[in-house]
C-alpha cells in the first residue's frame, strides 16, 4: 500500500532501490506474491499489502471512505488504540468489515488494479506470476516506436516479445549468456534457433497505450520449446497480439541441431507449462519464391551496424522490416498486418546482402480499395539464393481511424 | 522583453506543479503524426504562451490522470523550465558491445523531446509549433546535432534524461540535453542541438520576428544554460567537407520504411546510422564512439540513394601519418594503438553527389573485456 502509493510519484522517487539490477530484485519480491485467479492469466498482488496495514480503532471510523489507494494511519492510530481500553467485540466488528470491504475492492478489481501493480514496477521489468509459469511485463509506446500509420509497427511488437521472453529467462534467474542459454547450455556450447514464429494481431496499440505481455513457455515435441505470448491493452484488457514460437537446440560452433541435454532439463522442465498453444497451429506448408513467381523483388538490403547483436549476427526482427520492404506501397497505405508465419532458416551477418521476394494471392493490386483480406508469401534471401527467412502474411483493410479526419491542427488552437 | 503578462510564469508553476501532466486533448489526433517529429522539421521545445495559454492550462489539466501518462515517468522541473523523464534500455536497443547503440540514445532523446513539447503544450502534429508559426508557415528544422556518451547504458539499466531549449542567436533555438545512469546519478553522456525555422512552402530558412520568438522563450531558462559549456568543444567546430578522395566509403545506402516519418521524409536517427558505414571493422572492432557531430544540409526522401564516405581526421596536437592521407578503401595504415580517433564524414546523394549532412565523429579504445 505505502509502496503503491510511494511509486504513485516516481520523480520525488522514494522507489526501492533503484539500479539497475536492484529494480529487477526489488519487483522479484513482488513477483513472489501468489495471485488470486481473477481470470486467465489476470492477478492481484499489490493489494496483498493492504491488509497488514490495516490498523485499530482509528481505522474503523474511515471504513466507510476506505480507498484501496489510500495510505491508512498506523503508528498513530495504534498509540490512540492502545490509550483506550480496548473493547473487543468493537475492534473485531471492525477488522471483519475491514476485511470484508477489502475482499469488495479485491472482487471489484478485476483488471482495474493494475494501475497500481505496474506503478510498483515503473520501469517494465516485468514479475513472474502464476506459480512461477508466466511472466508478464507492461510496456508504453514510445513515440520513435510508432510506424507511419500511427500505430505501433509490427516490429514494435516483435520487440517487445523479445524483450518479454529474455526477461523471463532473467528473472527466472536462468539467464546463461544474454541469449536466452542457461548455466547448463553455455557450457555445452548451446544456444536456442527460433526455427518458426505465428503472429496474429488483432489490433495494433498506439502511442499512449500500455500493452501487458505474458508470456510462457511448453515443451514442444521431445526437443524443442514453444514460447508463447499474450498481448493485452492494460486498461481494458482487450486480446491486442498473440504470438507462437517454436525453437529448436543446436550447438552454436558446429551449428547442428542437439538434443535437449539432461541438465538442461532439470533447468527448464519445471518451467515448461501444459497448455495449449495460444495460437492454432499454422502448418500449411510454405512454397518457396523465386524470381519467376514472385511479383515483386527489392534488392540490395543491406544490415547496418544497430542491427547486429553481440555476436555480430543479424536480430530476427529486423528480419520483418526486410520482409515488408518489398510489399507494394498500395498495400501498406490502404491494409495492416494481421497474422504472419515465419520459418527462420539462416542467419546473416554484417557483409549479407538480402532480397526480398514477395507474391501477392487474393486481391487486386491495382484494386486494393475494394478488396478485403489480402495473403501474400515471402522470402528473404541472401543474393546468392541462400534462404533466411520464408513467410506468410495476412493484411485486412485498415480500419477507420478518426484521427485521419482530426489530424489537423486548427489555426488558432494550440 | 517578453510581451507577454507576468501571470505566463504563474501558469508555468501551475503546469509544473501537476506532475504527470495529462496531454492536451488535441494531442491523441496529433499523435497520429508523431513520426513527424522525427522528421528535420520536427520537435523542440516552446510552450504556446499566447494570450489563449488560459486554454492551454485548461485543456491539459482536464487530461490529468490518464494511464499513460501517469504512467510515463517524465515530468517539467519545479521551474518549468526543463523537463526529466527516466527510460528503461530494452534488449533490442543494444547492439554488438551489449551496450544501448547511439541510435538508442538518439531516439530516446526524440522521445524526451517530444514529450516536453507535447507537456508544454506545443502543437501536437508532429511539428511542435507554436500559433504564431503556423501563422507565418513556419517550421522547425534541425541544423545540428552533437551526442557525446562516455558510458554506454547496458540492457535494463535506467537513463534518465533532462532536456531545455533556448534561443540561439536571432533565427535559432537550441535544445539541450544530459542523460544520467538513474542509478548512480552519473553523467554519462550530454547533446546538443540547433534549430531553426524554415518556412515551409518556400523552403527558406527564415529570421524569426519578435513575436514569434517571444511566444516560446517563455519555457526557456533565461540565463545560458549549456550541456556542454567547454569553449574546445566538438560541437562548435566547424566541420570541414571531406578530402576527395574519401578514405573509406559505403556507397548505395537506402532508407527503410522504417526510417522515415509521416511526411515521408527520413528521420534524423536514420542519418547516424548510415554515419558509421564507411566506417573501417577494424575502428568498430576495437574503438567505441565517444561523440558525433553532424549538420544537417539537405532532406534524404525514401527513393534517394545515399552514399557514406569518412575519411580520418587528425587530433589536434597529434601528428599526422602521411600513410593515413593516401589510404584509400582499407583504412589498414590507421595506428589502432591510439587512444583516440578521430573522423570526418559525409552523406550525400548517389546521383548527383549533393550533401545530405556533414559529420565528424571521435572515438575512443574499447575497455579490454
């Protein structure tokens, strides 16, 4: 409760501790709070704090302009408490309609009560939740976020997954190397390859909205591991993105594919949740383009040095923005993305120079305004045919955004 | 000087008292073109401190307590007249020293930008200006732009950055800024830039008059207040044009989509990276870049071809290496055993070789790992 309110002004800061790692120690304590199933995934842990606070005579008299967010007296109330002889049945009435009119905010809550979780957690570290199985994070857009149709681009969201999913690892305290490898994999040289990623959005966030991630991870087959997300807009709790990953072990010097290790295992398994993939499997197959079935083709893509990760390898999500470069501009101004399949295939360095293929089923280019679902297929390949990247994506016409008729600023106003 | 009623300042420490301030309501059908702000013409600063900032006050406080700007963690200083807002450096954001990119940090000082102006009430179409701008067509366009870090923040770590803007001269504004490691409050690094107004139907840069500039000191400090005061400073240099030839270049860059703003034009961030382009591996290898400079001349579209071309610039003080003039392509001849480098570049257009920007950049060993 103190914290809440406490974090509730962040800039005269009396935040726990804050540095770097600290914050991240500071929200695992958090993270430890086991929440109450509201609903699939939904919890609340920040009021967890108000009982305890609750306190004596003093407080009964206020009961009735109990706010979950005001901070209650407590030293002084007890001494005043303590002064008087005490009556009993008087203070157990009264701690019972605490209790009871606490439990109604509790009920009520529902996903309202976020608001003061995440300004426990200001800087998006994120908690582990759910016994330990997903871990959420919050994000708000940033303005360079933005893509030119004033959403969020879908590289926004793919980074946010990323982000997501390596936190989780971190918090989950099995973070080997800054990859996702635990203690276990680095030392047998092995690293997790996204080999397939399914994304469906089903509305894009613009700036100002905050977006609540969960994400999770399953066993997928004997050896590989599906991580899972889901993207919430916090204030109303509306499905924004799901998104599917499968990924596969391999040995990062001889780049074969291994097995999941026995240490690793005891690692991970326990992490690994038996749900059902969030998204409907994907598994028509993916035809490969190239130059005489594919529509158009832009060449020439080049990596740039903020592409590169630690080991001057090309990050997947650049990999989309590459996908994209070749779709017709028509396309990006009158559709939006709404699902994609991608089977990864090769990395790309620093020197790779990439095409972008992509063919165009279901619509009309030439008559975009009157279509309505367009399905276009991909690839991304280094120039001397080596595949990267093969993908299917979905586009429905953009909805009707009020802000193109407001987007003016009057003259005069400010 | 200021035209304005004393009672602007009153309304400032109103404004600031509010904290999380909420976004005039205009703001959200503004947003819309937030890339806008990315563009040359975009962001800093000034406050719409017209006769009608009454309304202003009214229209921000009526958005107090939305989420997300509670939620933001910025806020204008108790003067008014700076504003601070704390960002977390994601995992996306760091690249191949495990540490935050410079293209990390010059987004994140667009978005601190941004978000003092929008919190000051500035125009909210990605423009960022003032009544009497749009009057006379005016916009802002960046001329100059010095980042300087001297430590780089890793995954997770929180910067938090100041920024404040003022007048430069008759015609220009500058904004400043300093970003702190939020945890041990050190300096890690500090930027400048300058702006001036262009009027947008003719192109021209144009001399503002008195009222217009009026209208924005008002959220300026008065006194001079630098980020970075030093005399010697790289960011008052002139930058030379490059020697042809160039020692290294990069040629048939090409902007992304994901480059460029609302107006089709290609954002700032998107020149300091093609920056380092023509870079030698051997200087990125080994050297981490301690500041850049560059000035903007002209606007790249999405369908230009860019070429990148550095060549090496001496130290002052230091001898040059007559190997290092007639380098060209491979950079090898360059003593990697120095502490500091230091480059010229250029960024021009593919077809007809007219400069896009000029830059300089210095650079400094990486600590052994």
């Amino acid at each position: 409760m103190v914290a809440a309110a406490a974090a509730f002004f962040p800039v005269t800061s009396s935040l726990p501790d804050s540095g770097g790692n600290k914050i991240g120690a500071g929200n695992a304590n958090l993270g430890g709070l086991k929440s109450k199933h509201v609903s699939a995934g939904l919890q609340v842990k920040a009021n967890a704090h108000a009982p305890p606070k609750i306190n004596g005579t003093k407080v009964s008299t206020s009961v009735e302009n109990y706010k979950h967010e005001d901070v209650l007296p407590s030293s002084q109330s007890s001494r005043t408490f303590i002064n008087q002889l005490p009556d009993w049945s008087m203070l157990l009435a009264a701690i019972t309609t605490i209790f009871l009119a606490a439990e109604k905010q509790w009920m009520m809550l529902d996903w309202k009560p976020r608001r003061s979780d995440m300004l426990i957690d200001p800087f998006g570290i994120g908690k582990i939740v759910q016994d330990g199985l997903v871990f959420s994070e919050n994000f708000s857009i940033r303005s360079y976020e933005i893509g030119a149709d004033r959403t969020a681009s879908i590289d926004t969201i793919m980074n946010h997954l990323q982000e997501t999913a390596l936190n989780h690892v971190k918090t989950a305290g099995l973070l080997g190397d800054g990859f996702g490898s635990t203690p276990e994999m680095c030392k047998k040289n092995l690293i997790w390859v996204v080999a397939r990623m399914q994304v469906v959005v089903d509305r894009y966030p613009t700036w100002g909205d905050v977006v609540h991630v969960e994400t999770w991870v399953s066993a997928s087959g004997k050896n590989g591991m599906r991580r899972d997300w889901l993207l919430r807009d916090y204030n109303t709790g509306e499905i924004l993105t799901r998104a599917s990953s499968v990924w596969v072990m391999m040995n990062k010097h001889t780049r074969k594919l291994s097995k999941i290790p026995e240490e690793v295992r005891g690692e991970i398994g326990s992490y690994f949740v038996e749900s059902a993939p969030i998204l409907e499997e994907d598994d028509r197959k993916l035809a490969k383009l190239d130059d005489s079935t594919a529509d158009y083709i832009r060449s020439g893509l080049s990596p740039r040095w903020s592409d590169l990760d630690v080991n001057q390898h090309v990050n997947n999500v650049k990999y989309i923005g590459w996908i994209l470069e070749s779709a017709p501009q028509s396309i990006l101004e009158s559709h939006e993305l709404c699902a994609m399949t991608l089977e990864y295939r090769r990395e790309c360095g620093k020197d790779s120079v990439l095409q972008s293929l992509i063919s165009v089923y279901d619509a009309g280019v030439g008559n975009l305004a009157q279509s309505g679902r367009i399905e276009c297929q991909h690839l991304l390949r280094l120039e001397d045919g080596a595949e990267i990247v093969r993908g299917r994506t979905k586009w429905r016409p953009k909805p009707v955004n009020h802000f193109d008729i407001a987007n003016q600023v009057p003259a005069g106003s400010t | 000087m200021l035209k304005l009623p004393c009672n602007g300042v009153d309304r400032v420490h109103l404004m600031s008292q509010c904290g999380f301030m909420g976004r005039p309501t205009s703001f959200f059908t503004g947003r819309s073109s937030v890339k806008g702000f990315r563009s040359t013409k975009a962001y800093p600063v000034q406050a719409v401190a017209s006769a009608k900032d009454g309304a202003v006050v009214n229209r921000v406080e009526a958005d107090i307590g939305s989420l997300a700007n509670r939620l933001r963690l910025g806020s204008l200083s108790e003067d008014g007249l700076s504003y601070k807002e704390k960002f977390i450096v994601r995992s996306y954001e760091v690249g191949i020293n495990k540490t935050a990119t410079v293209e990390t940090v010059a987004n994140l000082l667009q978005e601190v930008g941004c978000n003092h102006a929008q919190i000051v009430g500035f125009s909210t179409d990605g423009f960022a200006t003032t009544t009497t701008m749009r009057k006379y067509h005016l916009i802002w366009v960046t001329a100059r732009m010095h980042i300087e870090v001297y430590k780089y923040p890793a995954w997770s770590d929180v910067v938090e950055i100041e920024t404040w803007c003022q007048a430069e001269g008759r015609a220009g504004t500058r904004r400043d800024f300093i970003i702190k490691d939020y945890a041990t409050n050190e300096v890690i690094g500090r930027a400048t830039s300058k702006w001036v107004m262009m009027n947008e139907d003719t192109r021209r840069l144009q001399k503002v008059s008195d009222d217009v500039r009026d209208e924005f000191l008002v959220y300026c400090p008065r006194e001079l207040r630098l980020a970075i005061p030093e005399e010697n400073s790289n960011c008052l240099k002139k930058i030379p044009k490059l020697g042809d030839p160039a020692h290294n270049s990069r040629l048939g860059l090409m902007p992304r989509r994901s480059d460029l703003d609302m107006n089709q034009h290609v954002n700032n961030v998107a020149y300091i990276g093609w920056v380092p382009e023509s870079m030698p591996q051997e200087i990125i290898d080994s050297y981490e870049l301690q500041s850049i400079t560059l000035d903007y001349r002209r606007e790249c579209q999405q369908n230009d071809i860019v070429d990148s071309l550095t060549s090496v610039e001496a130290l002052e003080g230091a001898e040059v290496v007559p190997e290092l003039k007639s380098t060209n392509g491979s950079g090898k001849a360059m003593d990697d055993k120095q502490e500091r480098q230091q480059f010229l570049h250029l960024l021009r257009l593919s077809n007809e070789g007219l400069e896009i920007n000029r830059g300089r950049t210095e650079w400094r060993k990486k600590a052994a790992r």
